[in-house]
C-alpha cells in the first residue's frame, strides 16, 4: 500500500526501553519508571504509539512472572492510558525454550481519536482492524500477527544464554503502511577484545545480525513498505580509537595473569600529576575518571566514534543524535549521575528507519505543526539524573506525520 498525504495531526510516538533493571525491584523501579512514562505521553500526546522493551522480565523470567503481569495491567488499565481504547501487546514469554527465547516485549497503544488503523496478519497475508485490547504471550512463534526471530547461537558463540532477536509487526493507517520491528543486537563481551582491533569483531557480529534483519524484511515473501527499527542496538563506540584519544597523554601498563600470561588488565595513567589513573580497562571494566566528556554537550566530541551504522549508510537513517549516550546509568541509586563502568557509553539505543520512512518524514516536514524530533527521557525528565538506576526510557523519537487524518 502506498502513503497517501491527508491532514497533518497525527501524533506518532515511537519508544524504546531495555527494562530489564525494573524486574529486580519492582516496587521502587516500575512506579519510577511508569510515571516518566506516563509523563512523556501526556507531554507529546501521541495517537499512536509503540513502546518496544528489550529484557522484558529481568534475567530470571521465571521468577518474575507476576511482576510482568502486574507491569501490563498497569500500562493497560492505567487512568494516564484511558483515552487509549486499543491495544496490541506482544510478550515473549517461552523462557524454557532456549532456541527461540527473545525476552521481547512489544507494546503498541491507539488513540480513540485515531480511526480505522489495521494490523497486518502475516499468514494470511491481509490486513485486520485493530479493535480491544489483546495480550499474546508465551510461544509467539504461532502469532499471525507477528514475525519473530531469535538469532541462532553460531551468531554469537561466545554467550550461551543470548536471548536476541527480533519481532516484526505491521500496520495501516489511511492507506499507509509501515513495519515496526523491535531489535535486540549482542553487545560487546570483552572490552579488551573490542579494544584489540578497529573495527572490533563484536561489531562485525552485530552488523551480521541486522543485515539478516534487513534482509527479512525486504525479501519476497510480502510487499515492501516503509519500516523503522528501534530497540537495543549494543552499538559500540571504536573503542581502540575512543581509549587513544581519551589517554592520549597517558602511559598504559599492562597487567598478566601468573599462570596463563594472559593480559587480564590496562591501566592508563597520567605521565605526570603523579600518575593519577586515568582509565581501568578489564574484560568487564570500563572506569574512566571523568565520565563528563559523556555528558557534556550531549557527549558531542565523542560522535566521530559512533561508527557502526555507517555500514547501512544506504540502508538505514536515523535523525540527528541531541543526546548523551543511552549506555545504563549506575545500579546503584545513590551514583545517579554515573554511568555503569562494564562498558564505555555509547549511543546503544536508536531509532532507525528505512529510506523510504525517512522520505515520508522530510517530504511533509514543512507542514507539520510540531517538527519531528529526538530526545531522551531520564527519570528526572531529561536533566541526566537518573533517580532510578537504569529506569528509564533509553531514546523515545516522535514526530506529526501528515500522513493520517
């Protein structure tokens, strides 16, 4: 189907949120969590709306079931969601099957005042009206609504227990059709790995991933539309380059195990100020001494390094980063301002679109009431202090298309 231009007015919100913090204290972390989001609904009032959650249930699903449960009847029923009347919620809930277990969670909210929007059933290659409200959980795999993948574990050797993948939906809204395709790319297992080479192998596995992704949703089993992708990326800073620039002045010192010879750590330290230490690098220890140069200007200096998507350069566009690095804040509450040192910051969570999506967007940017934009929503509503460690909404992106009535 082809979008046609209408009436400029709908609001369009598209989040995306690796929640997986939110399941290990529940009753502090999901209240704190809820009203920011409730919080930036209410400011941006969008009429459609995806919420896609990456470690949706925390890594012990199992025991966080009841958690789940009361997270979605809250979203659901909740006095801040009433003027959503439909509703579509897609959890991935097959925790014992170890081939297909994702830990994805997709949400997506409808607006009374939004008219006759359509979902697309992928077995029966048709669209259906969206009416109600609709839960569909455990073994999505037969959900015709949907198309899910987890990556095969060749992908990724390294991580026994990977849960990521991705699930696709469809929709229609006055002719015009879209993909909406929650991801959940791997992330970097060693940080001295990622720092032996440049371009680090890690990247080169997430490239591998997303270019299946890509690949799935262009191929000729269905019709080719506009699509946007927006979750957990694990996109990684060059961390060779990033380290070389941020110890420039430094001297490193090479730490061996006693038995093996293997380097188990770096230390970079200042070559005079005596030798203050600058920067601790280990397999899963990223401690930088001034974690500033992420945060000001929005980590501006530090976007030459964010190089992983220059590989779909012709494939994927994003809009214009204007904020700091979504890499999790500190789990502990009272070092909100931190960062967590397992990794470097870097911009993980994105929302990326199709070429074709982001012609839609540029061609009715002129007569659109609020021009689109990005930001990044912190629990203290976007100052950088993050109140509830790792609570937030890592990047929301919304925008008034002129697309629907």
């Amino acid at each position: 189907m082809a979008g046609k231009g209408a009436a400029p007015g709908t609001a369009v919100l598209l989040v995306t949120a690796n929640v997986g913090s939110l399941f290990d204290d529940p009753e502090n972390l999901q209240k704190n969590w809820l009203r920011e989001f409730y919080q930036v609904v209410h400011t941006h009032k969008p009429h459609f709306m995806a919420l896609h959650c990456q470690e949706f249930g925390g890594k012990n699903y199992e025991a966080s079931m009841s958690h789940v449960d009361k997270f979605v009847k809250e979203l659901l029923s909740s006095d801040a969601m009433k003027e959503y009347n439909r509703a579509r919620v897609y959890l991935d809930e097959n925790f014992k099957s170890q081939e297909h277990f994702t830990a994805l969670g997709s949400f997506y909210f409808l607006h009374e005042s939004l008219k006759n929007i359509y979902q697309f059933d992928f077995k029966a290659k048709k669209y259906k009206k969206v009416t109600g409200k609709e839960i569909y959980s455990d073994t999505l795999e037969s959900t015709p609504m949907l198309e899910k993948e987890k990556f095969p574990q060749d992908y990724f050797p390294e991580c026994k227990w990977s849960r990521k993948g991705f699930v696709r939906t469809r929709w229609c809204v006055a002719d015009c059709a879209f993909d909406l395709v929650n991801i959940h790319l791997f992330h970097d297992a060693s940080n001295l790995v990622a720092w032996e080479t440049s371009p680090s192998v890690y990247s080169g596995i997430r490239h591998k991933a997303l270019g299946y992704v890509l690949d799935r949703i262009i191929d000729q089993r269905f019709e080719n539309v506009s699509y946007f992708v927006f979750g957990d990326f694990n996109f990684r800073l060059d961390s060779k380059s990033v380290v070389e620039t941020l110890c420039t002045k430094a001297t490193m010192q090479t730490v061996r195990a006693a038995d093996t010879n293997e380097v188990v750590k770096l230390i970079f330290r200042e070559s005079d100020n005596d030798r203050k230490v600058m920067l601790q690098l280990e397999k899963k220890l990223f401690d930088y001494f001034n974690q500033e140069v992420f945060r000001d200007n929005n980590g501006t200096a530090l976007l030459e390094f964010d190089k992983e998507l220059s590989v779909f350069k012709d494939r994927l566009y994003e809009l214009d980063i204007s904020f700091p690095p979504s890499y999790p804040y500190s789990e502990d509450a009272g070092q909100g301002r931190r960062y967590m040192n397992t990794r470097c910051p870097a911009w993980c969570d994105r929302v990326l679109m199709s070429p074709s999506a982001r012609e839609l967007i540029l061609k009715h940017a002129n007569t659109v009431i609020s021009a689109f934009k990005t930001l990044t929503v912190y629990c203290t509503l976007g100052n950088g202090m993050c109140s509830c460690p790792q609570g937030r909404l890592c990047k929301a992106w919304w925008t008034r298309w002129s697309l629907f009535p």
